[in-house]
C-alpha cells in the first residue's frame, strides 16, 4: 500500500512536470505563430518593387507565347485538314479562326484575312446558312478589316453577320410556332431553349449595328484627316514657293528695270527709275560715272550767262547791248 502511494505520488509529481512543460511548450508556439503574422503582415504592407528587366523578360514571353500558340493551331489545323469528317473539319475551321485572331494581336491582318477567310468556307461546306458558327465568323473577319483600315469591307461582313443571326431567329421562331401545342417533356424544353437562344440573339444585334455605325463614322473621320493632311501639304507647297520666287527676285527687278530705262535714254528711262527703284535717294558719287543721274537735277533747265567776248568789253558794245 504504501509502495502504492508513493508511486501514485511519483506519477502525480511527473504529470504535474509534464503539464508545466506541455504549457511552456503551447506557449512557444504562440509566440512562434505571431511572430510569423507579424512578418505576414508586414509583408503584405510592402509593396513589392517590379525589376525592369523582369518586365522585359515578361514581354518576351508574350512574344513567346503567341508564337507557341501559332504553332500549334498550324499543327492542329494540318492534322484536322488530313480527316474528311464533318467533326474534324469543323475542329480544322476551329483553328483557322484561332489563327485569324493570332494574326490580329500581331498585327498580321492580311494572313488574319485569308484565315478566317478559310474557316468560313470550311463552315459554310459542313453548316446550314443561319447557324451562329459562321454569323461569329462573319463578325471577327469585319473586326480584322477595321484594324486593317478596309472600313468598307468591314461593314459588309458585319452586315453579313446581321444577316446570319436573323435568319436564325427566324427559324427559332418557326419552330416554336410548330411545337407550341405540344405537351411532351422533350417539346417544352425544345421550345424554351429557343426562346432563349432567341434572346441572346436579339441582345447580340444592336451591338453589331452599333459597330456599323463606328465603322461608318471612322472612315469619314480618316477621310477628312486624309483631306485636311492633303490641303496643309499644297498650301506649304504654295508659300514655299512663293517664298522661294521672292528671295530670287527680292528688289533686284526694279533697280535693274530703272538702270536699263535710264540707260535706253530720255527722261522716261529716268522717271521709271524714280518711282519704281531707290537710285534717287541713294547718295551718288560726283566722280563716279557709272553712276545713274538723279531726275531732281534740274541744272539743265537753268539758262548760264554767255562768256564775255572782246566787242562787249568795249564801252560802245556795251551801251549798244545795254541800249538794245
């Protein structure tokens, strides 16, 4: 009994230290896990700083991916190319289309073209007229003519788009009207995704004609910046030239024609250099001779007094004249 005792106090002693170090322990890892929060937090409040050269990295791994992308919509499309099924075929326009749109993020609108071009008669060979297949296909060939500036060509796709998705409606509508009187499980459901997939239609076409009208509008805007850009050049053409012909001419014109006109004689050639040169306020040189003369001179007009002779110095002569 008393052996007893005291291993029942033993044990006692030795749950009471292993529950003091059980709580040491739970304390430990309190304090561990709000030491991580702490750095959580705090490292959340940190923004993290972008390296340039990571970005660059980033923008060559676009380039990256779009080609792996090419690659393997040309491989699909081969593979799919080389099955005669509807199915395959139908998987072959699939990735033509996907090709086309690669070639509209690069940037490649003529091979986008002829791409989507391809899956439309692929479609067009394997689908009824008015399925949404090749009314989708209508729209993404007019969103790669728009890019591609061919505003005209865009509109005739998306109008051709309209066409398709109206078509569709009505046969919708037709067979709504057909299976309407029905109470079959299978008719109602029929007629219900209908009148759904009619709404979805409906929705879609506003926002095609809406595109349209962009359209429209954009290529009156690129043909009046096309005509503005066109009358700046000539009216820079017009003063260029102008400006060219003034500065080969400038006042040489009119002192040549008065030096010419002073030089033919009389006193017209004078005149005309009076009023259309500057020689008769530039100061002349007396003892130049080239220089023309001035039309203000007027010493020509003055009558001189004659020289006296050797009669007229005697006092009859004088008297005579003076008596005369």
């Amino acid at each position: 009994m008393f052996l007893t005792e005291k291993d029942d106090g033993a044990s006692s002693k030795a749950a009471s230290k292993e529950d003091e170090g059980t709580g040491d322990e739970d304390r430990t890892d309190n304090s561990e896990s709000l030491s991580s929060q702490d750095e959580a937090v705090e490292n959340q409040e940190k923004p993290e700083e972008k390296d340039p050269d990571e970005d660059e990295h980033d923008a060559g791994n676009d380039v990256t991916n779009l080609q792996l992308a090419w690659e393997s919509l040309e491989l699909a499309k081969i593979i799919y190319l080389k099955r005669k099924d509807k199915e395959s075929q139908l998987k072959a326009a699939q990735a033509y289309l996907k090709l086309g749109e690669v070639g509209l993020e690069t940037g490649l609108y003529d091979l986008a073209v002829e791409d989507i071009k391809e899956c439309l008669k692929i479609q067009k060979e394997h689908l009824n007229p008015e399925e949404r297949e090749i009314a989708e296909t209508y729209y993404q060939l007019g969103l790669v003519h728009v890019f591609a500036s061919n505003h005209d060509s865009a509109v005739e796709n998306f109008k051709a788009a309209i066409s398709v998705i109206e078509a569709k409606i009505d046969k919708l509508n037709k067979s709504i009207e057909h299976l309407k009187d029905s109470t079959e499980t299978a008719d109602v459901e029929t007629v219900y995704n209908a009148r759904t997939e009619i709404k979805e239609l409906e929705e879609i076409v506003p926002d095609i004609t809406q595109k349209i009208t962009d359209t429209i509008e954009e290529k009156k805007t690129v043909a009046d910046l096309k005509a503005f850009a066109k009358k700046e050049a000539a009216e820079k053409m017009m003063s260029s030239s102008l400006m060219g012909a003034g500065s080969s001419s400038g006042f040489a014109g009119p002192s040549s024609s008065s030096s010419s006109g002073g030089s033919s004689g009389g006193a017209g050639g004078d005149v005309l250099g009076s009023t259309t040169g500057f020689s008769s306020i530039l100061p002349v040189d007396p003892k130049s001779s080239s220089q023309p003369v001035k039309t203000t001179d007027i010493s020509h007009l003055v009558r001189r007094k004659e020289p006296a002779t050797e009669e007229s110095k005697k006092p009859g002569a004088t008297s005579t004249s003076s008596t005369a």
